[in-house]
C-alpha cells in the first residue's frame, strides 16, 4: 500500500517519517512517501494515481487550493476552506478531497490547553490567507459564533469574513478592540516565515486567555513568546500537525495510528537533528 504527501518544496515535511512510524508500529505492509511535482503539473500528477494505485496523499503548499478544484467528490469542511489536504483515490476512479487542518487545530488545543473552552469567548484569528480560512472554517463548524479576523490588509479580512456567519473582519489599527475579551489568539500568518514581526498588544484579552501558533519551526515563534511575557498561555503548531495526519492516517489505511508510538518525540528529535 501507497500513500504520501506532495508539496513544493517537500524534503523539509516531516511527514513521511511520521507516517512511516505509524506504519512500522502498526505492522503494515506500506510506505508513504514525498512528492515534488512541477509548478504546473500537480493537476497530471495526481490524474495519474487516479484507479488507486496509491490509496491517498496528503496535500501542501502550494497546491492545496489546486488539489481541491481536481476532486469529484469535496468534503464540507475543505469546501469551505476552500482547500484540501488529503486526497483520497477511490479504486471505481473517484478522487476525493477532505481538509483534516481543522482536527488538527483542535487536536492542538486538546493536548496543550485542555481546560480551554474554545466555545466560551471571543476568537481572534490574525491573518487571512489560506491557514487562516482553514481555521476559520473549522471554527465555524464547531459552532463558534465569535470569531474576529485581523489582518495587515483589512480587505482580504473583510473578504474572508463575508464567506462565513459570525466571522467579523479588523484592520491592524483596531486590532485592541478586536483582542477585548477573546480567550483565544490563533497566528495564522507567515509574518515570521518572512522575517517579519507581529506586535499586538493582548493586554484587553480574557483572563486565562490562550495563544496559538500554527507555525512549528521554531516551536516557539516570537509571537508565542510575546504572548507568554504576558501571561497567556500558549499552544505551538507541532501537535496540529500531528492532529492533522492522524486522520489521514487512518483514511489511508483503515486504522488508527498505534498509540505506543511518542509523535511528539520523534518530530521534536527529527527536528532538533535538522
Ligand atoms: P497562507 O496560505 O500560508 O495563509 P498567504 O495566503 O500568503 O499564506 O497569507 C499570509 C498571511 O500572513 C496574510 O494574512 C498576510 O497579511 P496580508 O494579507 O496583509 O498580506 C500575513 N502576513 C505575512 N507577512 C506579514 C507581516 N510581516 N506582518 C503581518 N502580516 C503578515
């Protein structure tokens, strides 16, 4: 059995040795492997597998927008993310797009805040590309009826509000307003992947309210440090991966990931050895 992940780059994903952790702990006899395809061939590469050659893929950047427009058959939840990151191939032909980020998220919450009640009050989301729609949409779903998008470009948070009930847009410049009692900060912007720095004020957030990075290199990105100068606490973008794969895991190959295996170590070892 066949599955994998593509992204351009993809030698930094740490998800083939995850998922082949899982494999050898649970005995099967399968592999998952990285995929490079070209900029503009990701739609021939994945026409391919169509017949079920390979039983699925994980999707990264940047072709997740792209792996959800070649699906015949979409998710809610990737429908409305508006992207996909698992690709299941059918052996009738069919390929079908689900979007696991969102159990991710939670997932994340879960292990590293798990008295958070994310239901209880205003979420604030910082940005407003593809991680933050993801977010939202998983949000939303739950149930949650307060969520604040702030982003550098008030627009595209405007734009990404009006896809959802519940979901108000901000500018930076109203961005104290928007943190007044939210117990929740999610960063799901690429600010620091480009060097750059986001410097929020949390002082007007809840009591015991929590941050949230989805990024995971550095484990702790100078937002979560911000945050924690300021008491909050904090939940890093490690375990959303994880929460992220396990899902396709078990899509993958009908069964859950073995539990004796210590994900959260052995991504932190790979890591630290990179
Ligand atoms: P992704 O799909 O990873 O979310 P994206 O669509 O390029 O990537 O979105 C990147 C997000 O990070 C955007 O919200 C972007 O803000 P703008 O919409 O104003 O561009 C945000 N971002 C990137 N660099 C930033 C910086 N230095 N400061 C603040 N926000 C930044």
């Amino acid at each position: 059995m066949v599955a994998g992940v593509a992204g351009r780059p993809i030698a930094h994903s740490l998800s083939p040795l995850l998922h082949n952790a899982w494999i050898e702990g649970a005995g099967l006899d399968a592999v998952y492997a990285p995929f490079s395809p070209r900029q503009a061939g990701f739609s021939a590469f994945v026409e391919g597998f169509r017949g079920g050659v390979i039983r699925g893929l994980n999707v990264t950047l940047p072709f997740k927008e792209e792996a959800l427009s070649l699906a015949d058959q979409r998710s809610p939840l990737a429908e409305a993310a508006g992207a996909a990151n698992l690709l299941l191939f059918h052996e009738d032909g069919r390929i079908e797009a689900r979007n696991t980020d969102g159990e991710g998220l939670l997932y994340a919450f879960a292990r590293q805040a798990p008295r958070l009640d994310l239901r209880a009050a205003p979420l604030v989301i910082i940005g407003a590309g593809g991680a933050a729609r993801g977010a939202v949409a998983a949000l939303s779903a739950l149930g949650i009826t307060d969520i604040r998008v702030v982003n550098r470009t008030y627009k595209r948070a405007s734009q990404l509000a009006a896809s959802f009930l519940g979901v108000s847009a901000w500018g930076d410049g109203q961005a104290g307003a928007a943190f007044e009692d939210a117990g929740v900060v999610i960063n799901a912007t690429s600010a620091e992947v480009s060097g750059g720095e986001l410097n929020y004020d949390f002082t007007s957030m809840a009591p015991n309210a929590v941050a949230m990075d989805m990024l995971y290199r550095p484990l702790k990105t100078r937002f979560l440090k911000a945050a924690e100068a300021r008491g909050l606490g904090t939940v890093d973008g490690l375990d959303m991966l994880i929460g992220q794969a396990m899902p396709s895991f078990q899509a993958f190959f009908e069964l859950a990931p073995p539990p004796a295996i210590d994900a959260r170590a052995l991504l932190l070892a790979a890591m630290e050895a990179r």
